[in-house]
C-alpha cells in the first residue's frame, strides 16, 4: 500500500530504543519496521487536538494523511482500547482507490478491496437501492 | 528524507513556547490557537527526533509528501495496549 508509518508518543527517543529492543522486537521477531517520533512537549499531540493535559499523553489518535498532505480521516480513542489495524488499512485502500479513479468510484459503506464500489453520476440518483443491497454494508 | 543523527548527552531539545520575559508588562494570556483537525485540510507539519532500526533520525511530516502517511499517537512505550 505503500505507505508511511509514523508513531508518536510522548516518550523521548532513548525509550522508544530500549522498548523496541527489550519488548517489541521479541514480539515481532524482528525491529519496528516504521519511526517512531518523539513529542517530549507534547507540541505534535497538541496540534493535533489528542494531547490530554491532565496525564500528560497523548490519547490513541490515528491520522491518514494523502500525499497532498491532507488529512482524510481520524479516529481517536481513550488509552485503555487498542485499535483495528485492519481497519485503518481498509479505510486507507479507500481512500487510495478513490484518489486513484480521480472521484469517479467512491466506496460503499462495508466496502473492502474486490468489492463492489459506486460510480456517482446522474443515473444513480435515486438508484442505489437497484445496484446495492444493505447486507453488503454487514459482510465479511 | 529523515538525517540521522548523532545523539549527545545534552537534554533533547525542548519546543519551548514564546515565554513574556519583560515581568514589569500585565501579564499577557496567550489564546492559544486551537483549531480542530478537520478532513479535507492540511494536516499540521511538524519536525522532531525519531527512532528507526537502530539509528536515531531527525524527521519532518512535509519530507513525506508525495506518500501516504499514517500518523499514530499512543500514551506511552510500555503501557500495555
């Protein structure tokens, strides 16, 4: 998918280094395959709306960014609840698909790469309820 | 593309922000400025120090334009989730 993975916390650079070696790389079996930045001051979080002030970390914001820098989506979640990596990679084919037909395919709600996608256009208004079905929104 | 660096047994260097040093001035509240992440906008550059297998490197968001990026904040290297 070619995309760039950047992970950010408030954790200085020294231990971001000895968690990848002590911890992460005996879970992975090899090192973090992406960098993992440091926000000391919390000044990145901050300009990104994820920062919490009253502990001092920063909160489970992910961000997609396209290569216009633009920012096409965000999830945020409180510390305690991890995220769906698989997820974030669905949204972000999505997207690429819909940046690589220029706009002419969007994608349906439940959309997942093979499946079906939706070219707007004058025709399928009032339409969609003829090409696509709700239980399309619910499968695997 | 992200320049490794050497690192030293100086203190990480901190972003401070603008401090009022002229003490005798009315105290000055500085509205920071917080506009919401929105899509369909920029995403906020920034620079900063980064780990990447075994080096240290300096890196900037706008070296990767051109890329998709995706940007993941957590609380903290071993919290447990």
């Amino acid at each position: 998918m070619g995309a760039e993975v950047l992970s950010v916390s408030v954790d200085s650079v020294f231990v971001h280094k000895v968690w990848n070696d002590n911890e992460l790389s005996k879970m992975l079996g090899h090192d973090i395959p992406f960098m993992m930045c440091s926000d000391q001051d919390g000044s990145i979080g901050k300009a990104y709306g994820i920062y919490d002030e009253d502990s001092g970390v920063e909160t489970r914001g992910r961000f997609i960014i396209d290569p216009d820098g633009i920012v096409q989506g965000f999830e945020v979640l409180t510390p305690p609840v991890g995220r769906n990596v698989s997820e974030s990679l669905r949204q972000l084919q999505a997207f690429q698909l819909v940046r690589a037909t220029g706009g002419a395919e969007v994608t349906p709600s439940g959309w997942k790469p093979g499946k079906q996608t939706l070219k707007p256009g004058i025709d399928l208004v009032s339409n969609v309820w003829k090409v696509w079905k709700v239980e399309q929104a619910f499968e695997d | 593309m992200p320049e490794e660096f050497k690192p030293g047994c100086e203190r990480p260097p901190i972003k401070k922000m603008n401090v009022e040093t002229d003490i005798a001035a009315e105290p000055v509240v500085k509205e920071e400025k917080k506009s919401m992440i929105r899509v369909g906008k920029p995403a906020p550059d920034f620079t900063t120090r980064a780990f990447h297998q075994g080096k240290f490197k300096n890196i900037g968001l706008s070296e990767l334009k051109g890329k998709w990026v995706i940007l993941c904040f957590y609380p903290g290297d071993f919290t447990f989730v």
